[in-house]
C-alpha cells in the first residue's frame, strides 16, 4: 500500500473508547461466539486463542487477556532463527557504565534509504532486566519506509510517541492511526506493522517518519491513581481509541520477526498472523491524543511536582513508586502568584529522559544546537538540573499576569533506576557537548541582612 492509500484508509477508521475496558469487536457479523469463549467448533470455522499479557492467577483488577478468532491459529508457523539486532539493544545494560553527567542529543540523522521502522530503531539506553520483567529502554526511531514485515515483541509494550510523520499501526486486534502529538501502546505480544503516512509535496516517498519509544518491561502501563484530585482529571479514560476488528486473509510468504530476550528472530509464514476475525478482552492496543490531556496546576501559588502531568504508570513492588511514567507537558496555563513559573531547580530519586514532540520547552531554550524536537536529554538520579540561565533570569523579571503556555509538546520517560546508555547513545555524533554550559552564569545573588 503507497502512503496516499495508507492517508485515506487511516483518516477512515473508526474505534472503540476506553482505557482497560472489556471490549469487544468482529470484522464479519457472527464472528465471536456467545456464552463462551472457546465453544468445540468456533464460528465461521476460525480457531479460538487466548492471548494473556498477564499470569493467570493476578487479581482481576490487574489481569491482562484477550481472546481472539482467527483464520489460522498462532502456533501454525515454522521454527523461528536468529536475525541482526541493528541498533536496537535490550537490558541488562552493560557495555557502558551509568554515567552521572547531565546529556543532551539533537536528533537522530535521517536514515539509510529503504529503513523501515524495526530496522530503524536505535536504542538510547535503559535499566532493569527484560528476561525478569523489570525496568524499561529507550529508542528512537526513524524511518522512511512502510514496513511490509510484522513485529512482535515478547519482552515488553511499546510506547509509540511520534514526533515526525504520521503512523498507520496495523495490529492483530485492527488499526490504529498515531500521529504526532499522539501516541499509541502497543502491548506485550501483540503483532503488528507499521506503514508511514506523510508524503513530499510532489507526492514522493522522501520525508521521514521519526520519534520516541518507551519499552516497559515491567507492569504493563495503567492510569495513575487520582488521590485528592478527586474521579476526574489527568488522562481521562474514554479518550484512549482501541481499534476495531479488521483483519488481512492473505495467503503467501510474509516475515514475522519477534523480539526475545533482547534478540530479534525471524522466520517466513506462509499466511499473513494478523488474521484476527474477532475479538474481545482487554489485553489491546491504544491511541491517545496528548493534546486532550486534562491539566491540573496551581491556582494560588508555587509550581506543582512534575508527577501532576502523569498520563501513564508502570507501578512497581512499591506503593507509589513507578517502574516507569510517561509524563506530557501540555499545553496549559500559569497563573501562580509570587511563583518562580518554569520547573525548579531540583535533584530527584528518579531518574529523567525528556523528548520534544513540538515547539519550545519553557525551562530548556538555551545551549549549543539547543532542546529541539526529535532531541531528547537525559538527568540521571541525583544529577542536579532545572531552567537554564537565561530562563532563570527572564522568569525572576517577568510581570506575573496569567500567561496561556502552548507552543511546545514535551514528555518525559521517568523511572525508578539509573539509565545506562548503550555505546553507540555514548559515542553518538549527535551527542551536544559543552551541555553544562547553560547553567554558566547563574551568578551569585546573596545579600546578607545587617
């Protein structure tokens, strides 16, 4: 399919709404049977699966399961081999030592003609174990050509944000279109393949598809409790966009390629795997526009903890520490009295890797190459950060009348461990050197009372 036909087909979809809901879909009248799941013969002749991206036995609450029905089952398909892992790296990390400097990337260069997004993902860094189901990686990616390969991923979801280039996700469960200033999530397990949207204005292939990944090894993505917030706000559930039942009866070779413990396999089908008929569970893919994030902010004084633009977490063995968040800085008003405006000076437990989807970063304008989209920084646990001294010194002057903040996207990956960078992140052209320099000049000020 060219990109003029994925434009019409992704503008075209529909879906279901809903975060975590028990939802339920068939592309063909009669497709999923009633009162049961797996009846002796299923309708239509298809073959029944479950698709489980949580044990069995976890409480109900947490419990993650989809059953699907589909033109030929998941185990028809022939031994899997190794293939090349490119730049895509897994955890434990280990080439690298955790590096406690504060680091800043420009984007990634545009790639190699004919890379479509798995050949182009290139891994940044992370923490945890995926073999253990801990922690989290993350990538970026950049490609310029529709995938005609499928992809599953057996080691964690995938937090899709992209930030160039507009993306139709075809999954197991349907399609899903992501485009920037959205971003889609991809379960543990499912399959799915990824073809570009945007064209040239000549209606050539030429312009790149590009942004982020979050991969979340650990407690599949949830919404935040809301405390005193009260029932609503933040993220709310009914605009997160589940795809309905569509499915490809294709008969020939297609390439499937799966991620497992850190290393991609491969082998040659010979059926298209996103087959699925109908479905019904709530183990299933989303898309989310970041733009419909509800913020809450002060209405008095002092500048909220970041955790208040939380729009999901990953929760781990402890109460109110996340093995992961994906944080949005949306667009927002400020209206704090006596209030130093931007986010503060500060030194955190958790550790911070921030993206730019659009426009500026209210705390983040100065710097060699500077903090621009498709760039990203990295403040690992305890590395002291906060606004740049230019920032510093236009916020402590400013007039405080309400001022409507809403020329920039930015999002931050935060996590519970120290992120170490894979070599190519720690070696990478693209590296911004002399990143400690916009805090130069932050002169002092203090004048003692006599």
């Amino acid at each position: 399919m060219n990109r003029g036909d994925a434009r019409k087909t992704a503008e075209g979809l529909t879906h279901l709404t809903g975060f975590g809901n028990e939802h339920s879909s068939e592309a063909v009248p009669g497709a999923l049977p009633e009162g049961r799941n797996s009846p002796q013969r299923a309708p239509l002749g298809l073959y029944a699966e479950q698709l489980s991206g949580s044990a069995f036995t976890e409480p109900r609450a947490h419990n993650r399961r989809s059953w699907l029905y589909r033109i030929r089952p998941s185990a028809a398909h022939p031994a899997f081999t190794r293939t090349g892992n490119g730049a895509l790296r897994t955890a434990p990390f280990t080439e690298t030592v955790p590096d406690p400097n504060r680091l800043r990337w420009d984007p990634l260069p545009d790639p190699a003609a004919g890379t479509d997004f798995l050949a182009g993902l290139w891994t940044l860094g992370g923490n945890g174990d995926a073999a253990q189901r801990t922690g989290m990686a993350v990538h970026l990616y950049h490609a310029d050509t529709s995938m005609e390969r499928v992809f599953s991923n057996a080691d964690g979801e995938l937090l899709i944000v992209p930030e160039r280039g507009g993306l139709l996700l075809r999954t197991e469960f349907g399609l899903l279109r992501a485009e920037p200033g959205h971003v889609a999530l991809i379960p543990r397990g499912v399959r799915f393949r990824v073809e570009l949207l945007d064209t040239a204005a000549d209606g050539g292939q030429s312009p790149t598809a590009r942004g982020y990944v979050c991969e979340n090894y650990g407690a599949p993505f949830q919404l935040p409790d809301l405390g005193p917030i009260g029932a609503n706000g933040l993220a709310n559930p009914r605009d997160f966009l589940a795809p309905v039942a569509a499915y490809e009866d294709t008969e020939g070779p297609v390439e499937v390629v799966n991620k497992f413990c850190g290393n991609l396999w491969t082998a040659r089908y010979d059926h298209s795997p996103l087959d699925v008929v109908a479905w019904h569970g709530n183990h299933v893919p989303y898309v989310y526009d970041l733009r419909r994030f509800n913020v809450i902010g002060t209405i008095s004084y002092d500048h909220p903890d970041p955790s208040i633009f939380t729009v999901l977490t990953s929760p781990s063995d402890t109460p109110g520490l996340a093995g992961v968040d994906f944080v949005v800085f949306a667009p927002r008003w400020l209206v704090g009295e006596d209030t130093f405006r931007p986010p503060y000076f500060h030194r955190n437990v958790m550790s911070e890797y921030m993206g730019l989807i659009e426009g500026a970063y209210d705390a983040k304008t100065a710097g060699k190459g500077g903090f621009v989209p498709g760039g990203g920084s990295l403040h690992n646990m305890m590395s002291a950060h906060g606004p740049d001294r230019e920032t510093f010194d236009r916020a402590s002057a400013a007039e405080l009348r309400p001022q409507r903040v809403d020329d920039g996207l930015a999002f931050m990956f935060e996590t519970r461990w120290p992120l170490t960078l894979t070599p190519h992140a720690a070696g990478a052209d693209h590296l911004q050197q002399g990143y400690d320099d916009v805090w130069n000049g932050l002169e002092r000020h203090f004048r003692p009372l006599h």
